[in-house]
C-alpha cells in the first residue's frame, strides 16, 4: 500500500514542505526538500521520530529559582510528555554548571537531562 505523509522540515528556518511516499511502511520517496538534510529528516520523522526537550526545572539554595535544561541528544517524539512529568518534581541544590547532569537515563531512554545555564549559590 502506498500512502504519502506531509511534513515542514524543521532544520533550518526555510522550512521546506516535504511530502514522504511510503510503500509497505518503507520510506521510497521523499519531495519537496531543498538540502539532503530534509531527506534525512522526512525519512526519520516518519519511521522514527525523535526530539530535543528542552525545559526547567527547580533550584534550591540558589541565586535563581529555576535552571534551564535539555536533554543530551534526540528522544523519542513518544517519550516528551513523560519527560515534561518527570522534570516538574526535579529539583537540583545550587551551585549549577552548564553541562551538570542534572537526571539520568531519562523515561529508560538511555539519555541525560543536563543544565543549560549557571546558577550560583545564595
Ligand atoms: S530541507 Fe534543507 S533547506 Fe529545507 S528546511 Fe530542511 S534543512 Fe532547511
């Protein structure tokens, strides 16, 4: 069976429109990009779509309230929800670097949750 999906690549800002024809779940086409990484990009989000987190989470003993964070690499698209739930009932005590791990192996997904800014000590 062969069905097409419509998709804006979301690697840059020119946000080419793709259209990706999949025959018997296999990718065999993919339209509309301007670049090879809108071909990478149509093929994976389809098979196996997958995603940066980036959010907060709380601070104790510190001269900010929160600090940012993200994961270390792509997660499944599936697994964000559950990510964002985890990380509400985060809280990491101060000092904060950039690059701390701040949660391992989040959801079972094998990656981190590292800070993204400072935060200093009260
Ligand atoms: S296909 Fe290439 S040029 Fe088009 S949005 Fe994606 S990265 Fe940008």
């Amino acid at each position: 069976m062969t069905e097409t999906r419509e998709l804006i690549c979301i690697n840059c800002p020119l946000g080419c429109g793709l259209t990706v024809t999949m025959k018997d779940g296999e990718v065999v086409k993919v339209e509309g990009n301007t670049c090879p990484k809108g071909e990478a990009y149509g093929k994976k989000e389809v098979t196996n779509p997958t995603r940066i987190v980036t959010s907060t989470v709380r601070v104790s003993g510190g001269l900010m309230p929160v600090v940012s964070v993200k994961t270390a690499s792509d997660i499944p698209k599936e697994k964000i929800m559950d990510c964002a739930r985890v990380l509400k009932d985060v809280k990491v005590q101060a000092p904060v670097a950039i690059g701390d791990v701040v949660l391992e192996n989040i959801c079972g997904t094998g990656v981190s949750i590292i800070a993204t800014k400072n935060v200093s000590a009260a």
